[in-house]
C-alpha cells in the first residue's frame, strides 16, 4: 500500500482563528482559463443573437453580411419586432424538424440545402433575410 500524498492545505490556529495556509502557492502556476475559439475578424460567431437591452423588451441586433445584404449593421428593435424575430427562429427550427423527419422518409431531401450552392437562389433568400430584417428595424 502506498502513503498518501502530502497535503496542499495547512491548517494553524492563530489567536483562536483558524487560518488556511497553501503550501504550494509560489511552486506551481495557477491553471488558465481558455477562451472561446474565435474567427478571424475578432468575432465569436456569425449569427448572434438580439441583445435585450431596454425595460420594455426592446433591443438591438447586430447583423452579418453573410445573411444580410446590408450588413453588417446595428438593427434596433422594439419588442413587437423581437416577438416577431423569437417566432421567426421557431418556425426556422419547426421547419429544420420537419426536413430532418421528412428526409428518412424521402431521402432525396436530404439534398435540399445543395440549392443553397446555386448563387442565383443564394442571393434571392439572402435578399428575402435582408426584407425581414428592414421589417423589424423600429429605429430607421
């Protein structure tokens, strides 16, 4: 059997307080915290998501230009327009659902997002995001 480790923690009482002492604090480094991968321009991703920062349930919203043909800009938004943005990515993740169930049904489905590759029809549903987006916009 082996002996046990030598402890890090001493404890000593000192005018009938107990203090705790780390006998280890100047021999090894503290371990670091890693951040978050980010991308290239300093951002951490693409699609960020509406900051709440008004009492009335208002925000703002900072866009990319892979989705919006006018970003990258600062959208500010009422709280009508983050109801309508919550239902907006409900119905996009109810439709994500369905795709997914649908293509072990029809696997040929499953080749949809391949339109995407087209840049006539990329262009078009970025121009569509771009239109929603000026919807939602309360500040002009």
């Amino acid at each position: 059997m082996t002996d046990m480790p030598p402890t890090r923690f001493r404890v000593v009482e000192r005018g009938r307080r107990l203090e705790v002492i780390d006998t280890m604090a100047g021999k090894a480094a503290p371990a670091r915290r890693t951040e978050a991968p980010r991308l290239a321009d300093g951002k951490t991703s693409r699609f960020k998501l509406p900051e709440k920062v008004r009492f009335d349930g208002g925000g703002s919203w900072t866009t990319d230009g892979f989705y919006d043909a006018k970003g990258p800009r600062t959208v500010t938004l009422d709280a009508g327009a983050m109801r309508r943005l919550r239902y907006a990515g409900a119905a996009a993740l109810a439709l994500v659902m369905v795709w997914a169930a649908l293509g072990f049904a029809i696997p040929i489905v499953w080749g949809a997002p391949m339109l995407l590759l087209n840049p006539k029809v990329r262009e078009t549903v970025r121009g569509q995001v771009t239109t929603l987006i000026d919807g939602l916009d309360s500040g002009g």
